[in-house]
C-alpha cells in the first residue's frame, strides 16, 4: 500500500504548500531548489492520490 492511499489529496497539496513558502522565505538558492523539488513531488503524490480515489469510486 503505497503512502498516496493512506492520504487524501488535500493533505498532500497543504504539504506543498508549506515547501513553497518555505522555498520563497529561503535565502539560499539551494535550499530553494530543494524545497521546491520537494512541493512538487507532494503535488505528484495528491494527483496520484486523487486518481486512487476516483478509481475507488468509479469500481463501487
């Protein structure tokens, strides 16, 4: 069972949200990168999670 199933979506897109504030009060142009490479694999995680739900969904 993969962690995109155990979450919902919108748990996945406020974690993303949260590295990109992060990233944007960051200083260093690394720790940016890192940040953001962060947000986008939750934003990856909440499109994996939704598409879980809608095939859940559409089988019952």
């Amino acid at each position: 069972m993969g962690i995109e199933r155990i979450y919902t979506p919108k748990y996945f897109r406020d974690r993303a949200e949260e590295f990109l504030a992060k990233a944007d009060n960051s200083e260093h142009a690394k720790t940016k990168e890192t940040l953001r490479k962060v947000a986008k694999t939750y934003d990856e995680l909440a499109r994996r999670s939704e598409q879980i739900r809608t095939v859940r969904e559409a089988a019952e």
